[in-house]
C-alpha cells in the first residue's frame, strides 16, 4: 500500500511539472502573439481610421458619427487646387534633397571609410550630428546664415536646409554597405592599370547601388513629411506639410484623408512592386 501512494504521488508531481512546463512553453508565444497585434494595431489602426473617414459624409475628418458613404471628398481633392500646388513643390523639394544628399552623403561615407586613425571617431561624430539636432534649430540657422548673403526663404533654403542632416541618412547607409566591401577587388583593378575613377564607376558605384536606392527613398520620405526645418525657411512658399498644418488651424475636411488614401495606396502598390521584381531577379539569378 505504502509504495502504490509513493508511486501515485510521484506520477502527481510528474503531471504538475510538464503542466507548468506546457504553460512555460505557450506563455512567451501567447505574449508575443498579443505584443503584435497591439504593435500592428498602433500603426495601423490610425491610418485604418483616416481610410474609413475619406467615405463618410461628414463634413469632419472623422468616422463618427457615420452619416453615410459618399465619394464627394475625391471630388473635393481633385478640385483643391492649393493642394495640387503644395503637393508638387513638396515634390520638387523632394528631387532637389536627393540630388543634393546622395551625392554629399556617398562622400562623406567614402571619406569616412579611408580613415583608419583616432580621427575617424570625431569626424563620425560630427557628419552625424545633424541627425542629433533639433530641426528648428537647423531651419533657424540655415535663415539667418544664407540671408547674411542676401538669400531669403524659399524653395532654394528649403532643399539646402533639409539636405543638410538627410544627407546624414545617406552616409550611415553607405558605410554600412562599404563595411562589407572588399577591398582587394579595387587593387586588383588599379593593378591591372584600371584609372581610379574607372574603379569607382565600374566596381564601386555597382557595389553601391543598392544602397543608395534605398537612400534616396529614405531622403525622400524624410523630406516629404518635414515640418520643423520647413517651417522656418520657406519663405512665402507652401509645401504640403505646412498646407496641412494650414489647414488643420483653419478647418481640415476629408480632403486630405483621401489624399492621405492615395499616397498610402501609391505606397503600398509601390512596395509591393519592388519586392516582386527583386524576387523575379533572384529567380533569374539562380537560374
């Protein structure tokens, strides 16, 4: 009797430990699952709002109260023409930032690479501390330093200001693409008489591509929705964030969520694009 109790306590202590082992295994899983859909909740859920608010009646960008679907606010966009406007100078900046930043950032990343002393630390330091200021001051000091040679606020200052810390963005992305790069492959090159400059057009810039594609995606994103630097140094010029913001202090519609909508579509239909035709390429690389 005494040995059929021990073994019927020990098979109750076996069933308890792979209980809490079971639970010790499904709670990291069950806690993750719920991180992630607050997490994809609280990126999506605003925009998932603003979508529904483009088709509601209201004159209000919001989706409640429901007062009925409608797709007047198309209408209302496509007629805005002060919208129009400030969404193609948005654009022009845009163009201008990237032309400006690619080029100084892929500078900035090859400068850095050929350092191999103390110094690489400080200059490091000081190409990426226009990422550690604090856009207003940026747009402040890039005002009163170029009206000092007479240049005042417009479209010109506004691509000067912003290249200054995107730029940034382009050189931390390209040295972390030159740090995977070998090196030998451009000795190799000067050694069979290859001109530096033929190095750098043949093997470095092809090497480089990929990253500075996505740097200029980046620069652009970073330049479209800018409001800070913007604000100080546009002058008498309307970019679309600061006719947003306009609009926001003097009555915002449902217009703007349907341009919200469409940007976020182009994006979406954009991205998916990309990645269709990145995968089509590595097929054809395979093969």
């Amino acid at each position: 009797m005494t040995a059929a109790l021990e073994i019927t306590k020990q098979r109750d202590r076996g069933a308890g430990q792979n209980w809490l082992t079971a639970i010790a295994d499904v709670l990291p899983r069950i806690i993750f699952a719920i991180y992630m859909v607050l997490f994809f909740a609280y990126l999506f859920l605003p925009l998932a709002v603003m979508a529904a608010a483009t088709f509601n009646t209201s004159k209000f960008p919001t989706v409640t109260p429901w007062l009925g679907t409608t797709l007047e606010w198309f209408r209302a966009l496509w007629a805005d023409q002060a919208m129009w406007q400030s969404l193609r100078l948005s654009l022009v900046i845009c163009a201008g930032v990237i032309a400006i930043s690619l080029p100084v950032g892929m500078a900035a990343a090859l400068f850095l690479n050929s350092l191999h002393s103390r110094a690489r630390g400080f200059f490091y330091a000081l190409m990426v501390s226009p990422l550690l200021t604090p856009g207003v001051a940026i747009g402040i000091a890039t005002l009163v330093l170029w009206r000092q040679a007479g240049v005042g606020g417009g479209t010109f200052l506004i691509i000067l200001a912003q290249s200054s810390f995107i730029a940034a963005y382009v050189m931390l992305m390209v040295v972390a693409r030159l740090q995977r790069f070998d090196r030998t492959l451009e000795e190799a090159a000067i050694g069979l008489g290859a001109s530096r400059f033929k190095v750098f057009r043949r093997i470095l810039l092809p090497y480089l591509r990929p990253s500075l594609l996505a740097a200029a995606f980046i620069a652009f994103l970073q330049s479209f929705e800018n409001y800070n630097t913007t604000l100080f140094v546009r002058g008498t010029q309307t970019p679309l964030t600061v006719y947003i913001a306009t609009k926001v202090r003097t009555g915002l519609t449902p217009a703007v969520n349907a341009l919200g909508l469409i940007l976020i579509v182009l994006t979406i239909v954009a991205a998916v694009a990309f990645e269709l035709t990145r995968q089509a390429r590595t097929r054809k690389a395979q093969t």
